[in-house]
C-alpha cells in the first residue's frame, strides 16, 4: 500500500519521523494546490494520504469528495504542542 505525507513547504514541525525514514513526504509550495497533489496521487494508485492540519485546511473536497471515495484514505494529523 503506498502512502504519503503532504505538509507546508514551511513546516518544519510535521512528519519529522516519515522524512528521516525516507517516506514520501510531499512539500507543497502553494497550499491552494492540495486538492490537485491528491488527485495526482490517486491516480498514481496512492491508497492513503496523511495531511498535516493546515494543509488539510485548504482542501475543499476532503469532506465533499474523497470521504466517500473507496480509492483513497485521507488522515488529517493533528499538531501536538
């Protein structure tokens, strides 16, 4: 099963481990382009999609789209302070 890590190009603080581990973990340098980078990996056949909380915030079809799509598992991570 493929999976992915979608962050803010300027967040530092997001999926640390993934990267150190050399997971595929995809910078986006305009966050408005979340909703494009998902498609794209659909259609690579990604099955699961961790998207850091402000990432996710930009995303319309999250709730509309992909909640009903049997393709893809969309995860929103959480921030821990």
């Amino acid at each position: 099963m493929k999976i992915s890590w979608i962050k803010y190009e300027k967040d530092d603080k997001s999926f640390k481990m993934p990267e150190a581990l050399g997971f595929d973990v995809i910078k986006l340098h305009n966050p408005d382009e979340t909703d494009e980078k998902i498609q794209e990996l659909i259609t690579q056949n990604c099955k699961m999609v961790v998207l850091s909380n402000e990432i996710a915030s930009f995303s319309e079809d999250i709730i509309r789209k992909y909640n009903t799509d049997k393709n893809i598992n969309i995860i929103i991570a959480t921030v821990k302070e």
